[in-house]
C-alpha cells in the first residue's frame, strides 16, 4: 500500500514528509476556532437537556 499524500504549499507530497510550523497564523487560529466551536456545542447541548 502507498504512502497517503498530502497537499501542502501548492504541491502534493508524501504525508511523512509535510511539515506544518506550530506559530503559523492558520493553524493557531484554526485551532482556537474549534475549542471555540466545541465548547458552544457543549453549552447547547446542555441547554437541550435541561428543557
């Protein structure tokens, strides 16, 4: 079985081979974007369950 490819800076690469800074801008924010989006779910979540 072949490696699984990753797209990363306009180009296809092997996925052992994609590397990712952890200060980048996207990435810091992506991830803040979903501990946000979690945390409101958890809160409808509970909101559905208290009715």
């Amino acid at each position: 079985m072949s490696e699984p490819l990753a797209y990363l800076n306009d180009r296809f690469m092997p996925a052992s081979q994609a590397k990712l800074n952890i200060y980048d801008l996207g990435i810091v924010l992506g991830a803040t974007l979903t501990e946000d989006a979690a945390k409101q779910l958890e809160g409808l979540e509970a909101e559905a369950f208290a009715v």
